[in-house]
C-alpha cells in the first residue's frame, strides 16, 4: 500500500517564487477625452443632428450651425413634416419632404430608394441624416464644411449649393443662434 509521498519530493518540488505569483488584470490604457459641442437648450433631434455631422468630421462651430440653421429654416428638425407644415409620412407626402425638404423629383424618390435599400424608414432623422450625407450635392460641398475657421455667411454660401433654398428666410439668423448656444464638452 502506497503512503503519502516522500516528503523530501514535497520539498524539491515547493518554489516560492511560483507560489507569490498573482493573477494580474490587464487594464485598458484611458480612453483620451475627445472635445465635443453641444447645444445648450436644444431638443433631441438637434442635438442628435449636431453630433451626427461632428461624427462624419464637421468640427467647426459655424459650420455647424450653418447646418443646424438650414435644417431649422426647412423643417424645425422636424423629419415628418411636409413643405407647407402637415405632419405625415413619407408616402403620404410627395414632395418637399422632411429635414431639408426634399423638392426634386430625383431627390425625394432618392430618398425613398435609399430608406428600402437600407431597410429604414424614410420618415425618421436617422434614416433622413444618413440620405442627405449620400447625395452629390451634400458631397461636394462636405469637405468646405470639414474645414475650419470661416464665417457662417461663408459656410451659408456653400450651404446654398446643398440645399436650393428659394426663400433664404431666417436661416442665417437662426445659425448665429445655434453657434451662441453651442458648448464645448469634454467626453
């Protein structure tokens, strides 16, 4: 009948050195703080609005609110609504729909198109702000929009090209707004 082990084996095979060993946990390296703006008193679909375009690259406080005041001017953020003010959804509509009020034949279908490929809903901002970013005319003026340090009369100057207002309205007066309520966070 075999006993216990020889006790001497017990002491050759003991290392104090693996024995202190202790799991250690990797930890992550700290995220850095990125700057943000955001809108002080703003609702919802604005301030989604907002961080929308400062995800895609437009940093630049006026030309942020050189977008956010061109959105006001057409819908009051307001992605439902059809040109003269009735809240229906996109079928119900026709044209001049939604954020930008998408008039043309080619960009209110465009959007119908666009919300079926990607299986959204054409009536909601997500679905409304993901379209406007795949349209030529919001391309060929994003990177003007991606560079910092202009006026919001010059931002608004490249804002005409994207959107085609026929009545410039209370746009400027309302991106001048926004570039006073808008707040530079650290998150």
């Amino acid at each position: 009948m075999a006993g216990p082990p020889p006790v001497i084996d017990l002491i050759k095979d003991y290392n104090p050195v693996e024995e202190k060993k202790t799991a250690t946990k990797e930890v992550a390296p700290e995220k850095p703080k990125e700057i943000r703006l955001i809108c002080k008193g703003c609702n919802e679909n604005e301030n989604a609005t907002l961080a929308f375009f400062q995800d895609r690259g437009v940093k630049d406080r006026n030309a942020l609110a050189t977008i956010m005041g061109n959105i006001k001017q057409e819908s009051g953020f307001v992605p439902n609504i059809c040109e003269g003010g009735a809240r229906t959804s996109y079928h119900g509509c026709g044209r001049g729909y939604g954020l930008i009020q998408w008039t043309s034949a080619n960009r209110y279908y465009g959007l119908g198109d666009f919300a079926k490929k990607y299986e959204g809903n054409p009536s909601t901002l997500h679905t409304q702000l993901r379209y406007l970013t795949t349209e030529v005319q919001w391309q060929r003026i994003e990177n003007q929009m991606k560079t910092p340090g202009k006026s919001i009369n010059r931002y608004m100057n490249y804002a005409y090209s994207w959107i085609g207002w026929g009545i410039h309205g209370a746009r400027t007066h309302y991106a001048h707004e926004y570039a006073n309520r808008m707040v530079t966070v650290e998150v």
